[in-house]
C-alpha cells in the first residue's frame, strides 16, 4: 500500500496524527485537506469517522463542528480508541470501558463538539444509527501505524512476533489459526482473493509443509524461499507482502466490513450528506467505485463527487511515502 519500505506496501491506512505536539510525526494523516474539504463539514452537524485510529482526521473534523455538533469515532483497536481519547481531548469517552474517567485534556476548548468514541467495526456500528441522522461520513481503510511498529499485534514481518493480527483483540480467529489450520485449498484461495497474489499454490503449498508456523519471521521466511522475485517489478517489494495483507484482511472481514458501510451509507446519511472513503489497494477501491456507481445509475441516491479517484500530491507522497497507495473517492447523498 502506501508504505515506502519493503514491509506492507499495502493495506496502510487510518487517521494518523495531526500535530507535532499531539502525535508522533510518524503518523501523519493519508489525504488529510482532500478528505476534509469533500467531507464538507457542517458546524453543528453529526459526523461519523469510521476508522478513527490515532485521531487526525477526527480532530479536524472536530475543529470544524462546533459547540452544537457530535463526533462519533469508531475502531475496532481498542489501543487506536485510547490514543484517539487524549488527541480529540474534551468530552470524549470510550463507551463499553470500565474506566469512566475523562481522558487528559491538552487544549481545552469552549467550542468544542461532542466526541463519541466507540469499539467496533464500523460496518456494524453504522447499522446501529438511525435513519437520515448523519451528516457525513469518513473511512480510511486499512492497517495503522500503530498497529504495524507492534511486534506483539503481528502485522509486520519487519520485527518478529507471533501470529496474531486482530485488530479487535476480542476476535476468535487469529493468523496463526487461518496459517496452520486452513488446508491447502482454501489457503490458496484466502492468499489469491484478498492478497491478489499470483503464486497463491505455491505459497499455500510451501506453508502447509512448513507447519506449525507460530511468528511472522518464519512465515515471511517460508514465503519469501518459495516465492522467490523473478523480475525488477517483483524485487520492489517483499514476497511476503500479499500474502500478509491477505491474511490481516481474512482475519479481520475488512472487505466484508467496507461492504456493510457502504450499504448502511445511503440509510443513515442525510440528503446532502457525504461519504469519503479513503483506500489503498485495488480491492478495496474496486468495491467503493461499484458501490458509488450502482448508487448514482441504478438507485439514484448518490451523486457521485469524484469522477477519478483523487490520489496524493507528489509533495504529500515525499513527506508521507504511506501516501503513494491512497485513493480517495466521494459521494454525496441525493
């Protein structure tokens, strides 16, 4: 995706940070200006960011809200929501925690909406709102970088660590349980469908008889011997990199997450109300193109905003190599 190294080019995606001071500059905000002028935000509006992450995008959106306006942020990583808590500052709470305590405040602001924080998948929680109540909606697909620097969270295979790669914690079904326990069939068949890798068999067969594999380090190793690069294109990134991107989204339903979205999108959302969904592969923006599509040809309740998808300046992809991948399309509601 947007990673400019050899781990996860793909898949990079949330609200990074905003400023120095509040967040790390390694986490910077993918389509930041784009994302907020389409998004069209309205002073005492309620908005929902799908993917809140670290906060960036949700804290401008916040500036913009006003005293009379509420924020719904929604994440399945409940280390994301915590992060987000003490960047979005003022009335923000983490609804289902034990610990009903106010998060620190860093700038207390009197113009300042209410922030609702909660811990889910955003396609199931955008089904929960009632219909036409929604000003705007915002989604930036894919992993964090908080999530991929933790070796512990099994992201990565730049640092070793095991098998995990939930974003929700609660989640039953880990990438140690698809790698060891799937046959060879339908790991083929996850690693070709949602990674899009050409060498699926190859590599579903050289895992199965690697088995167990319990870190990322032996399965990026066992990949990397049976998939070897064969041209210039393919030494650009790691062999490993579809593979893992095909496991992290089979593990988390993300695919089936964005889907729910976008079917709840045209529900909730009032007339004049925008949907922004930010992706960074082919399979992702290949699902909210159709959905756009279908919804201003056959349906009629989408105005479609973004003819082409909008892609990073040349300038924001120097600063923010995560950046190179991002492709931002918008609708609005009819």
């Amino acid at each position: 995706m947007g990673e400019g190294s050899t781990d996860t080019p793909q898949g990079v995606g949330h609200g990074g940070g905003r400023e120095a001071s509040r967040l790390s500059p390694n986490h910077v905000p993918v389509l930041l200006k784009e994302a907020i002028d389409f998004l069209n935000v309205r002073r005492g509006g309620t908005y929902i960011d799908a993917t809140v992450g670290l906060g960036g995008h949700s804290y401008e959106i916040a500036k913009r809200l006003g005293a009379p306006g509420h924020l719904i942020g929604l994440d399945k990583d409940p280390a994301a929501l915590e992060k987000a808590r003490a960047v979005l500052g003022v009335g923000s709470s983490v609804l289902g925690k034990s610990d009903d305590r106010m998060p620190e405040t860093y700038d207390p602001r009197p113009d300042w909406p209410k922030i609702t924080l909660l811990q889910g998948s955003f396609g199931e929680i955008a089904n929960d709102q009632r219909p036409r109540t929604i000003d705007g909606l915002l989604a930036d697909i894919g992993v964090s970088s908080l999530q991929l620097s933790d070796a512990a969270r099994g992201f990565s295979f730049q640092a070793d660590g095991p098998l995990d790669m939930r974003m929700d914690p609660r989640s039953e079904r880990t990438a140690e349980q698809v790698v060891n326990h799937l046959d060879e069939r339908e790991l083929a068949d996850v690693i070709y469908e949602f990674g899009e890798e050409r060498r699926s068999r190859r590599i579903a067969r050289a895992i199965c008889r690697s088995r167990p594999i319990r870190s990322t380090a032996h399965l990026a190793d066992v990949i990397s011997a049976a998939a070897r690069p064969m041209n210039q294109a393919e030494r650009r990134i790691h062999p490993a990199t579809r593979t893992f991107q095909a496991l992290r989204i089979f593990v988390n339903r993300e695919l089936d997450d964005l889907r729910a979205l976008l079917e709840a999108a045209p529900r909730i959302l009032k007339p004049g109300g925008r949907v922004v969904v930010i992706s960074f592969h082919s399979l992702e923006d290949r699902i909210v193109k159709d959905a756009f599509r279908e919804g201003s040809i056959k349906d009629k309740y989408f105005r479609v905003l973004t003819k082409k998808p909008v892609t990073a300046s040349e300038e924001e992809q120097d600063q923010n190599p995560r950046a190179r991948s991002a492709k931002l399309r918008a609708a609005e509601r009819i």
